[in-house]
C-alpha cells in the first residue's frame, strides 16, 4: 500500500507545480499508487511525503520532478 502526500504553498501559487507532479507519479505508476493527495499549505512549503516519510522538501533540494519521482520509485 502507498499513499503519496505532496503539501504545497497556496500564497505562493505552486497549485500549478503540485498537480504537474501528481499527474506524472499517477501516469508513471498508476495502479501501485493507493493515493496521490494533494495537501494545501502555506510559507512557501513544497514537500513530497511516501506513506509518511518525507522524500522532497523545497527547502532542501531544487525542484526537479524526475528526481522526485526517483525517490517515489525507491518507496513503490
């Protein structure tokens, strides 16, 4: 069972950026994915979370969705 949160900033408009990478890790793993929220945040947060555990965080390395999906990959 996986479940995917990615939590973005609403002030800062990455809405746009959050579905970008939930539509990628939907049509790149389809069906070993059990969930792919999207959670609302704000102060500039952008993190990716794979059943709990925090596997991209904006703060800490540059956007880069096929990195991001590398991490998912290595929890699916």
């Amino acid at each position: 069972m996986t479940d995917v949160e990615i939590e973005y900033c609403v002030p800062c408009g990455f809405l746009d950026r959050a579905e970008n990478v939930q539509h990628v890790l939907l049509t790149t793993f389809g069906e070993k994915l059990d969930t792919v929220t999207l959670r609302t945040g704000a102060n500039g947060v952008f993190r990716v979370s794979v059943n709990d555990e925090r596997v991209y965080d904006k703060q800490d390395d540059a956007f880069d969705v096929d990195e991001i999906v590398r991490r998912v990959r290595d929890h699916v």
